[in-house]
C-alpha cells in the first residue's frame, strides 16, 4: 500500500483529538482510527433527553496552566462548573474533599484549631511513623474518623482489593482543608464544555479523515503501511501482544437509568463509601450543566476486574506492573516511527489536562516547533 498520511493516529480520543488537530494545522495529512464507533473515547458524552449524559464516567477539565486552559476553550465554551462531590456513608452525608463542613458534620467542630486537634489527635493514638501499606498511610494523614467512614470501604470497593494489602503510595497524601471550601480541586481553572465534550472533539477533528469501527490490530498491517508515522494511543501490552505478561488494570460498568423526575441527588456526584452499597458513585449529569429539564438522567458505576474483553479505565500501578511496564517501555525505543501516548500507551491516570499538555509537546517535538515546547 502506497503511504497516503503523514500520520496514523489509533484512538480518536483526547490525545489522538489534540495531535490529528495540531499536525493538520501544520500542513500534515492524518487518518484518525477508532475501534468504537464513536469519537472522544472516554470522554465521549451522548445527548439522552436533552442531557449531555457522560457515557463512560465523569469528566470534569481542570488546570493551573493558563495556555492549556485557552486552548481547550478555542473548541468550545466551558462553563462555570465547579465540582464539589458529597459522599454518603450509611445514609449520613458528608462534604468532599475534607474540609470544616466535613469536620463539623463528623464531629461538630466550629473552628479549625478544633479539627485540627481531633485529627492530630486521632493520628497520635494510631502512632504508625512508617507506614507500609495503604490502611496505615491513611490513618497516619487523616486519622480513624474519616479513614473508616469515607475512605476504607470506597477504596476497597475501588480497587477491588484490601486496604491492608494495596501499598501506601496510592495515596501519598490526602488533601485536608480547614476552611468551609467544597472545590475538589485546587486548580484556578475548572469547567465543562456547553454541549458536552463530543462536540468539543468534534471541532478538533474537523477536515480530518476518521474512520470508527476500525480494529488496529486486524488491519494492522494495511495500516502500518498506509503512513509514515503512527501515533498510537491504546494499551502498550496490547501493541508487543503481551509479550511480556499482561499488564492489571481496573475496568468500569455503568448503568444508565433515565427518571421521570427533574432531580434525583441535588448533586452531579455522590459517592457512597460504605462496602454495603455495590456501587462507587451516582452521576447525575444534568448538573455539570445547570440543566432544568423535566427528566433527569442518572449513571451508577460498579468497578471491577480487568480482562480482555472489557475496557482498561485506570492502571493498577503496583511495583510489579511497574516493573512490567518498564520491559515493555524499553521496547518502543525500538519502534521506528510510532509515537506512544496517552492513559494507557504510557499506563498511567492522567487527568485531562496532562493529556492535552503532554499531545500538544508531542506534536512540538516531531515536528520541531517551539509553540507548545514549554508546556
């Protein structure tokens, strides 16, 4: 096959989105390839009774840094969302992330120097100076209250796992507030996209040629063919067929329901962080946007194990599938003209805007331009 693209980009997600968009604007042919058949991968949102429903989980776009905020803006008009989860233990409700509204609902404390003696003293009585797997890491930042009622069971239920045996480093710290602050994040800039994260993917890829229902590897090598360059955004032990061993990830099911009733939770995100309730959270999606349509859409979302059949949602980044990463890493060295990018070509969560930065400095650098160089 004669070579017809400059570049093959697998996965019309936000990292294919974002490279196809900015090699075409720099005078490069590009064929974007899906296996689903849909754009936006993960962030793709389905218009359902006039709700931008996030088909596969909550995508909230946050970030400190000024460029990539204006330039996801360039695609689309982001609103004033704010997210601000409440988590429900048991039936009693707490504000997240941890901060005085939490502290006062747990202990009914008023003051900060009030909190902050009743964690402090909740982490003197477990005295735990090293600790050595998540449960102890835990106890040793926040103490046994919310260690026990929004920590413990949601975890374990998130990870599939028990606390005791997950290692300490998935949680390195837990942010703490004493102020009546619900922002999860501390990001300057936070918002959805007006008419959802589809539409936004859409503009990126305008004028480019995408073909979804597309499985890279049972055309794999018409397609390696076809360009002079692949992009390739899928799983790295998928590529080398698992050479190596397969690689733990945590995969998701959602069920969507539709009521017939303007407002089911009064929140876009509720967590429930007992190990009684089977599922992590309920997303109600028609606040991320402020909607006040007659009928709601609400999405619970059951996590559980990985296999091949499923789709890969967040990597299980224990040293052993470090160390397997790693072999499979030093591989793509020798890869002649595939560039490797994105959640799971480099296993590892990053949020959106860490996706769009880490595209746009790709892009910057095989094509040696010095516009995203410093991102």
């Amino acid at each position: 096959m004669i070579e017809k693209y400059d570049f093959l980009i697998v996965g019309a997600g936000l990292y294919g989105a974002v490279f196809a968009h900015e090699a075409t604007r720099l005078g490069k042919k590009c064929l974007v390839i899906d296996k689903r058949q849909h754009i936006a991968g993960n962030i793709y949102t389905k218009n359902i009774e006039d709700i931008n429903v996030h088909i596969y989980g909550a995508h909230i776009f946050h970030t400190s840094n000024k460029r990539i905020w204006d330039y996801v803006n360039s695609f689309a008009e982001f609103n004033r969302y704010t997210n601000s989860p409440v988590a429900n233990y048991k039936g009693e409700l707490y504000n997240l992330p941890f901060n005085m509204n939490t502290f006062y609902q747990l202990w009914k404390v008023k003051s900060p120097q009030e909190a902050k003696e009743k964690i402090d003293k909740q982490i003197a009585a477990v005295n735990i100076k090293n600790p050595q797997n998540l449960e102890e890491q835990a106890l040793s930042l926040v103490g046994t209250d919310i260690y026990h009622k929004l920590i413990k069971e949601y975890t374990e239920k998130q990870w599939g796992r028990r606390a005791v045996d997950l290692p300490a480093f998935i949680i390195k710290r837990l942010p703490i507030r004493f102020t009546f602050d619900n922002n999860y994040f501390n990001d300057r800039y936070q918002g959805i996209p007006t008419g959802g994260y589809t539409r936004m993917i859409e503009k990126m890829l305008d004028g480019i040629e995408v073909k979804l229902g597309v499985n890279y590897f049972t055309e794999r090598g018409n397609l390696d063919a076809c360009a002079k360059n692949i992009v390739y955004t899928g799983m790295i032990d998928e590529y080398f067929n698992y050479r190596f061993g397969t690689l733990e990830y945590r995969s998701l099911k959602f069920e969507h329901e539709i009521l017939d009733i303007p407002n089911f939770q009064g929140n876009a995100v509720v967590n429930y962080t007992d190990a009684e309730t089977p599922f992590t959270r309920i997303v109600e999606h028609k606040h991320f946007e402020f909607g006040s349509q007659d009928k709601t859409v609400i999405t619970k979302e059951f996590p559980q194990e990985w296999t091949k059949k499923d789709e890969p949602y967040y990597p299980i980044n224990y040293h052993k599938n470090e160390q397997l990463f790693k072999k499979y890493k030093e591989l793509t060295s020798l890869e002649k003209n595939v560039i490797f990018g994105g959640r799971l070509a480099d296993y590892k969560y990053y949020d959106m805007h860490h996706v769009v930065g880490l595209a746009l400095k790709k892009v910057a650098e095989m094509l040696e331009v010095r516009e995203f160089m410093s991102l």
